[in-house]
C-alpha cells in the first residue's frame, strides 16, 4: 500500500471515530471510594470573609475536611460552616462563605472546613455541619445540612466522624434538586449514611419521598422549609412529598496531620537553607 493510501485511509478513520454516534451512560458513584473517583476539575471555591488563618487549627482527633461539591455546569454553590446547626460567624460578626459557579463540564467546587477554629481567648470551635445550596438556574435550588449524629450527645466533629469512619477514602454524599418546589431541603445524617447506604448510586435518578423520607435513601429527611438539629437527628415540621432527582454529589475526606517523618524533612530543610544563608 502506498503512503498516499496510507494516509487517505488515516483520514477516513479518523473522520469516522470523530463522526461514530456517542451513547451519553448514567454515571454511577460509589458511596465510599478513592478521592476525587469522577476524576473531576477542581475549582478553589470563592472565600469570602474567611477565618483567619491563625485560628485554623486540626489535630489528630480533630482533622479538616475536603469538602469537593460535583455539580453540573452553569450550576452555582454557597455554603456555609455551621457548629451545632448554628452558622459560624468570626468575631467581627461577618459570615465565612465559599462559593462559585461550574463553567466546565467536568467542574468541582473544592474548599476546605478546619477541624478546630481557635477563636480569641483561646476557645476552640469544633465545626459540626455544613449548610450548603446549588442552584440550577433552570429549576431552583437544593439546600443541604451535612451532619454526623451519634445520637447521644448529639452532632459529632465532621472531620473526627470521617476519620474514624471513612480513614483516608471519600464519603460520597448524593445532593438533589426538583422541578416541583423552588427550594428543596435536606438534611443528611452521615452517621446513618456511611452505615447503611448502598454501596452506590446514580446521577439522573429519581426518587420518591413520602413524608420526608425515602427507604432507598438512608438518613435522609427532606423539607419545604430549613430543618432543626436535635440529639437525635434532623427534624421538620414541613415534610417534602414529590419526586426528588439526584443531580450532583458532595466528596468528603479528611486532610490528614503531617507525620512525624514529613515534619523533620521540613525541618532539616529548613536548618539546610539556613546554613547556606549564613555561608554565603
């Protein structure tokens, strides 16, 4: 075969794979994987008005949390750290936010939530929760409330339940939205989730909630209205009835303390670099 038939025959065949009709399949997530597994873009979400660094603190039972939200292009996320169901707020009385918008197929709003925040005096604030909201702007928004319940005495520290509960993979948490209702609430008890979820779920899938809740969706209840924390979970007196469609996902993992080994190449380095410095 000559090079010309070679190459006419090259074009062809790369015409035809470009041209080949694509079959869109439904994306299924597993509930506790390896990090990132939609091996999405991560996007540093806006922080506006955030915690002084010099109050953001984790140790080994307190670590910080990941937190990616995978949400569908033009999609826009807020949220919020909340410490028992009550929003934070620094000392001067602003509200620490992130935010952002997905401009990419593929896109996922990334931000971090410290294990402890050491306020002025030297109080320490154990973050708990999350309140957090995407918006479709064809439809409306779905409002979660992200919490671990032992149920006695109450709301876990988020990055502590992952730790002992996840270790160094991803809780995969479903988010939802609806055609039905402007805004649709739900609160996630992670505690029940992490236990009793199956082992995966589906983008596009629709559900339906009857008082609130739904037995395919464990630890979930869904609301009209924003939920109440009690010691023993969420509470609504606005339950949701409808249909409730899996749209988008939050990853969860921890952001583990530097080992010891990592703290003394640190260290050394830094000796190293000094010791330079002082001979030149």
């Amino acid at each position: 075969m000559s090079r010309r038939s070679c190459f006419r025959w090259a074009v062809i065949l790369t015409f035809a794979v470009l041209c080949w009709p694509r079959v869109t399949c439904a994306q299924t997530i597993t509930t506790v994987s390896d990090f990132n597994p939609n091996n999405d873009v991560l996007i540093n979400a806006t922080e506006t008005n955030p915690i002084p660094v010099s109050s953001r603190e984790q140790d080994k039972e307190h670590p910080s949390v990941h937190v990616i939200q995978h949400i569908p292009k033009n999609d826009t996320m807020t949220a919020m750290i909340t410490v028992k169901d009550v929003i934070y707020k620094n000392p001067n009385g602003t509200v620490p936010t992130f935010s952002g918008t997905s401009k990419l197929d593929n896109g996922a709003l990334s931000f971090f939530v410290p294990g402890i925040i050491r306020e002025p005096g030297g109080t320490k604030v154990f973050p708990t929760d999350i309140f957090q909201s995407h918006t479709d702007p064809s439809l409306g928004s779905g409002i979660i409330q992200l919490a671990a319940y032992q149920h006695d005495p109450g709301m876990l520290p988020l990055g502590s339940f992952l730790q002992a509960n996840v270790g160094d993979r991803e809780l995969n948490v479903p988010d939802f939205i609806t055609a039905t209702a402007s805004n649709l609430y739900f609160g996630v008890d992670l505690t029940t989730w992490a236990s009793e979820a199956p082992g995966s779920f589906t983008l596009g899938d629709t559900f339906t909630i009857v008082d609130g809740t739904s037995s395919l969706l464990p630890g979930y209840l869904f609301s009209t209205t924003p939920l109440t924390a009690t010691d023993s979970g969420w509470t609504t007196s606005t339950p949701y009835d409808g249909t409730a469609t899996l749209d988008s996902f939050h990853g969860l993992s921890v952001v583990p303390e530097p080992t010891s080994l990592t703290l003394a190449v640190i260290a050394i380095s830094v000796l190293v670099g000094a010791l330079r410095l002082i001979r030149h």
